[in-house]
C-alpha cells in the first residue's frame, strides 16, 4: 500500500490539471509559452501519475483495468475480470 500522502499529493495534482486545463489550452494555442511557464508547476498533466485504484501503487499499472500488475493478477485469478483468464497452452 502506498502512502496515503503520495495518494492524496497525486489527486491534488489531479485537481490542479482540471483547474487549469482550459486555460492551458488556450495559452498554448496562441504560443504564449512565457504564460504557461506562470501557471503553477502541477497544472501539466505529465505531472499526474498513474496508480492503481485499488493499492495506489504507482510501478506496475496496467492502464487498461486501472490497476498494479500484483492486483491485477489477484482480480484475474479470482475471475472478478470479466473476459480475462489465466493463459495454457
């Protein structure tokens, strides 16, 4: 499980790209790059990073499901997947 302060820092950051999308977009369609260099830093969406929904864990994201490789496999085995079963061959 991953801290709860990493978790609630990330849906901040989450907020703050919400916040302040509109704007972004605006400002780079009329190549104002010294405007978007004054919006606050956890406006860009590449500062968002993906977690799983379940943990929070932030290596491992399988984007898909929206959650880690660990319990991803978890929910597959479990059949709580729906479409997704266990390869043989």
């Amino acid at each position: 499980m991953a801290k709860k302060a990493w978790i609630a820092r990330n849906e901040k950051r989450k907020r703050t790209v919400e916040k302040y999308a509109e704007k972004r977009a605006a400002l780079k369609e009329a190549g104002d790059y010294e405007g978007l260099q004054k919006l606050p830093r956890n406006a860009s969406p590449t500062r968002v990073r993906n977690r799983c929904s379940i943990t929070g864990r932030s290596r491992g994201y399988v984007g898909r499901y929206g959650v880690s490789r660990i319990k991803f496999r978890e929910l597959a085995l479990a059949g709580k997947i729906p479409g997704v079963r266990k390869a043989s061959w």
